[in-house]
C-alpha cells in the first residue's frame, strides 16, 4: 500500500537497523525534523543518484530507508544535531517537490528479509563484523547484536566497508541476504589479500 512520506536525498546508503547521524542546517530539512520530532513521525532516507545534497532537490535512488528520530540536540540556533536509525526499505513510486524545496514522493513498503542463518561458506563476514564490533562497540553498533544472521551481518558490513556509493546502493536493494553476503565476501578477500 501507498503512503507520502518526507525525503532526505543524501550521499549515503543507510540499512534497516543502522545509525546515521547527521547535522541539519537547511530550512526545509530543518522543518522536516521538527515535525518528525513533534509528531513522532518517519521519514525517508535516500542515496542520491543525480544533483547534490544542498541547493534544488536531488533526484533519488528508487530504493531508500525509513527513519525515524532517536536523538536530537540543538547546539545553536538553526543546526540540529540528530541520531537516526533506519527501520525498513521503501522504493518510490512517483515524487514532487513542495514549495519549500522538500522532496516528497509516494512510497511502498519493500518486503522484510527474514532472519537467516550463515553458511559455512560465508562466516569470514561474520568473523570480520564481529572483530570490529568488538573495537568499536555498543556506540557505534548498538545491541542487540545479530552475528548469526545474513540480514544482519550483510547490512551491517554494507554500511561499514570502504565501498563505492553505487555498489552500497545495489547491496540495499537486494532481496536476497545470502547473494548480498556473497558479493561482500567476494569485497573482503580481494582486501585480505
């Protein structure tokens, strides 16, 4: 089913699950979360695929991640510092840009891959995620942690390798966590090497 939902059109892929904080300074972004804070409501994070992040709306990826507020502060007037966490993947279906600037488009949810256990083939990902959520922690990986599950494991290191905007972009769209974690053990032993 259909739903308008707000969009941030950004240089980054964020995944179900994930932290992303980020510094919000322009007016309709600014307007945006203020909402979202005083209505407790979601919004759509999304990679950008043509344009740039400030001036005229960017044009999106068909496939982004709602969010939804965790943290906020105000360090000054006109900058707000949030914390958001991704919940589930939407792709666009159509988009208009309102008057302020603010891209708005109607979405349709994408379907949840469901927890899946990690073959024997692919625990070098598992072991990775697990040595550098070990160093890094419940800051940036917060709890509960899932280092038996595909899902998990694969979108975790999606965010987290050195990789290119487009390729974190096709792992996001991906419906198949044990292809995904194919593709990033493919990544890991080309670096291992």
């Amino acid at each position: 089913m259909s739903e308008t939902l707000p969009l941030f059109p950004l240089n980054t892929v964020l995944f179900p699950g994930g932290r992303l904080p980020l510094r919000i300074f322009e007016q309709r972004y600014l307007d945006l979360v203020k909402r979202a804070i005083a209505d407790n409501t979601t919004f759509g994070l999304c990679a950008i695929r043509e344009g740039n992040e400030v001036g005229p709306s960017a044009v999106p990826y068909a496939i982004g991640t709602r969010v939804r507020i965790i943290e906020w502060d105000m360090p000054q007037t006109g900058i707000l510092h949030i914390e958001t966490e991704g919940l589930d993947r939407f792709v666009i279906r159509s988009t208009h840009t309102e008057t302020s600037g603010l891209l708005v488009g109607q979405v349709e949810p994408v379907s949840v891959e469901a927890p899946s256990a990690i073959p024997g083939e692919f625990e070098l990902a598992a072991e990775v995620l697990e040595h550098i959520v070990g160093e890094y922690g419940a800051t940036r990986f917060p709890l509960p942690h899932a280092l038996d599950d595909a899902v998990w494991v694969g979108y975790r290191l999606s965010e987290i390798l050195p990789l290119k905007l487009s390729i974190r972009q096709n792992l996001l769209e991906m419906n198949d966590s044990l292809a995904r974690l194919r593709i990033l053990v493919e990544i890991l032993r080309k670096h291992m090497n």
